[in-house]
C-alpha cells in the first residue's frame, strides 16, 4: 500500500526536523562544553597570583597579557556563549514542538487511512 503525496511530504519535513534538531543539540552540547572550559579557566586565572605570568593563545602564538584582561576576555566569552545558549535552547524548543506536531499529524493520517 502506497502512501499519499501529501503523506509522503509530512514524512520528508519530518525527517528535515529530525535531522535539525539532532544539528541544534549537538550545537547546544558543543556550546555547554565550551563554557565549562571557560569556568574552569577563570576559577584556575582566580588562583594565579597578579605576579605570576599569564598567557594566550593568538593564532599559533602564546602572547603575555595581564591576568585582569585574560578574566575579561574570559567573561566576555562567557556571557556571548549564554546568550547563544538561550536562543539556541529557544530554537530548539520550537523546532521540538513543529516535530511532535508534525508527528501527530501523520499518526492521526496514518490512523484515518487504516478506519
């Protein structure tokens, strides 16, 4: 037994959203590991003392800076990477609800063709 056209689409987007919410999670774990290193480099910067030499990485080189514009540099990464993490979680959330939507349309399809 064949699927309808329309049947068949429903099936092709949900796969589309399938495969874009797999895209979006693994961006939020990527992003959520990213922060993680980004606090425990700060909690390790907050043990350094103000004489001990601080290093960056710029490309292939290590570059000296001050241990007060490493934290900040840090934050600043910080906070950029929370606020990413909010609208991807919020993408995330919106691209969940069209997939169960979509899926209980085509059960509900699937459910009509078998009365």
């Amino acid at each position: 037994m064949e699927l309808p056209p329309d049947l068949q689409q429903k099936i092709r987007n949900i796969q589309g959203l399938q495969a874009q919410l797999q895209s979006l999670n693994e961006q939020k774990m990527r992003i959520e590991a990213t922060i993680k290193e980004i606090a425990t480099a700060k909690e390790f910067l907050e043990s350094v003392s103000e004489d001990d030499p601080v290093y960056r990485n710029v490309g292939g080189l290590m570059i000296h800076t001050p241990k007060d514009n490493a934290m900040n540099d840090l934050s600043e990464r910080e906070d950029l990477l929370n606020v990413r993490l909010k609208k991807l979680t919020m993408n995330i959330e919106r691209a969940q609800s069209r997939f169960e939507s979509s899926r209980d349309e085509i059960n509900e399809s699937i459910k009509n063709r078998g009365s």
